[in-house]
C-alpha cells in the first residue's frame, strides 16, 4: 500500500532544503495548496454527486435524465453552475441581513470542515488528531446553527417553520450518530480517524466483521441516523417543496442558495465516507488471511478503496430516498427517540461488553 506520506515529506523538503525557506513560509504555502485542493476536491465531488443524483433519479422513474448538454448530458450540471454564478443575488425585504448573509457561509464552513477529515489514502489524510472523531461531530454540528439562521433571517414563515423543523430534525439524530461513533471508539480504543484505520487492519479486520453483531447494529443506524442528519429523503422534511415551498433556503437566489446546495450533497459524501471508514476500514483493503488475495488486494491504491466504497454507500442512500416516501415530523422524531436511541444505548453496552471479555474478531 502505497504512503502518501512520501510525496508530502519530499514537498516539504524541497521548500525547507533546497528552496530554503523559513519554516513559516513552508508552513504558510503547504496551508494555501492544501486549502486549495480542499476546495478544488470538494466543488468536483459536489459536481458529480449531483450528476449521480440525477441519473439515479431518472434510472429508479424510468427515465434517461440529463441528456441534451453534452454526451449523456454530462455538462448539464456545469451549465446550472455557470446559471447560478450569475443571478442576482438581492436582500429580502425586512430581513435580518446580517443573520441573512452568514447563514450560508456557516454551512458550508461546517461542510467544509468535516469534509478536510476525510481519509482519502494512507498518509494522505488532511487533518488527523487524537480526538478526530469527536471534531468531525463538533464541526458538522454548526451547520445546524446556519440552517436555523437561515430561515429565521429570511423574514418567511415557510423559512421559520422548515428552521424549526430542521434543527428539531438534526439535533435529534446527532444523539444516534455520537453513540454509533461511540460504539466504534469502544472496539478500536482510539478516537483517531487514521487510529480507527489501523485497527482494521488483518484479515477480516473491518470493524462490520470484527465487531459482528453490534457493529452490524451500529453501522446500519449510523447510515440511518446520518441520512436524517443530511436531510435527504425520506428525511428531508426541513425542505418538503410540496408544502414549504423550498424550506429554510426559499429567499435566497445566486450562489447564496447554491452554498446550501453544495452542502446538503457533500453532506451526503462525508456521513458516507465517515460510514465507510468506520465501519468498512476507509482506504484499507479487505484481507482474507490467504497471502496471494491479500498482496493482490495491496496493489490497488487506498483512495481507490475509499472512493468505491463511499460511493457505494452513496448509491444507498440515493436508493434510500428514491423508494420511500417522505416521512412526517412526527414520524420522524418518533424514530429517532423511540427506536433508534434505545437501540443505540443498548447497543453500546453489548460492544462495551464484547470489547471487555475480548468476544471480537482479533
């Protein structure tokens, strides 16, 4: 498996050593050209999520989707960015326009910052501390704060209620989402993403197998929970078009929507690619003990293991929200608070039982 380490250590070298640099300046550029290809990574795959959308759409409506822009209707989304980039962007009448104006940046902030967790490959993860796990949580969770000031600022009342309904909504399923996570923390024994990685190592090492039942347990409700989280269907009652027109983001027009748009799909990426790491090793590769299967599956890049198996959680919970209709606010508080926090308490006390007299894969 190749180490991504490698490449940043001689970029580093060259700046330090051979350029001559101060560790500052080496610092400063390393920042820029990191932020950069964040950015860079995160407006592609917001691309291509939204494209994989609407194909997936059209495929579940027998449909053929996008097909006049391009072959197969590939540079329809980048001709509704280009659309988006130049509508007038205008404040509502009696809004709040400061709360107005910050909202969409706090969520893609949030987006943003959670995203730059993602392990893409063996030493190739951008930020990785002790408690990751625990400031991938915290991070994610001021999107719910932008969301709230979005439709509370909008001077709407179609806002106000899909704000209310939102942060309801969300701050509800993070209590899942956190003892899931938990859960896994209990069988790895560290709060680190690339720590979370290491444990999964071996055959069968992936924490679905080595943990089994719980694990299992904790992985569904986690994909469960962390589509309630993103508000994609049958979730998405902060934004229902059939009755609050288009939720907390009604009044904003330009890019000011498209922040949100952005981030509702990168959203979808990174409780998928969380899942995947997880729960399904991230860019480790599966081993089954036999050397040759095992050295095969090394020779295939980790950003490659990472990518197929987030997308293919991605394409679940597409299939999710395209075959279930969507769910009232009752019945969604319901879920949560009466099947899938119960189950996630219990839960965790079977893994922490497990983890104690040692009744796990090793």
């Amino acid at each position: 498996m190749f180490d991504f380490s490698i490449v940043t250590t001689w970029f580093d070298s060259i700046l330090r050593d051979t350029l001559g640099l101060g560790s500052l300046v080496s610092i400063l550029i390393e920042c820029v050209i990191v932020g950069l290809v964040i950015l860079t990574a995160y407006a592609l795959l917001a691309i291509a999520l939204i494209f994989m959308e609407r194909k997936v759409c059209a495929y579940f409506q027998c449909r053929l989707g996008p097909m006049r822009v391009g072959p197969w209707g590939i540079f329809q989304v980048f001709a509704d960015v280009v659309k988006m980039l130049i509508k007038e962007i205008f404040a509502v009448d009696k809004a709040d326009k400061l709360l107005y104006a910050i909202a969409p940046f706090l969520v893609l902030i949030a987006s943003v910052g959670a995203f730059s967790f993602m392990p893409w490959n063996k030493g190739a993860g951008i930020l990785d501390f002790n408690v990751g796990v625990f400031l991938i949580t915290a991070i994610s969770s001021i999107g719910v704060v932008g969301i709230f000031m979005a439709g509370w600022s909008s001077n709407n009342k179609f806002g106000v209620v899909s704000a209310m309904r939102g942060a309801v909504q969300m701050i509800s399923y993070e209590m899942s989402l956190g003892l899931c996570l938990i859960s896994a923390v209990a069988l790895t024994g560290t709060m680190s993403v690339s720590g979370i990685i290491d444990a999964q190592s071996g055959p069968f090492g992936w924490l679905i197998f080595k943990g089994h039942i719980p694990a299992i347990i904790a992985f569904v409700v986690f994909l469960i929970a962390g589509n309630a989280e993103a508000n994609r269907g049958p979730f998405d009652l902060a934004e229902a078009e059939s009755e609050l027109t288009a939720g907390y983001h009604t009044e904003y027009s330009g890019m000011g929507f498209g922040f949100f748009y952005l981030a509702e799909y990168l959203n979808m990426f990174i409780i998928a690619g969380i899942a995947a790491t997880v729960f399904l090793g991230g860019w480790m590769p599966i081993h089954i003990g036999v050397t040759g299967f095992d050295q095969i599956m090394d020779y295939i890049p980790g950003f490659v293991w990472f990518l197929g198996k987030t997308f293919a959680l991605v394409w679940v919970l597409l299939w999710i929200k395209w075959t279930y209709p969507r769910l009232r606010i009752d019945q969604i508080l319901k879920l949560e608070w009466k099947y899938l926090m119960p189950i996630s308490l219990v839960n965790l006390v079977l893994m922490t039982i497990i983890v104690a007299f040692g009744w796990y894969i090793k």
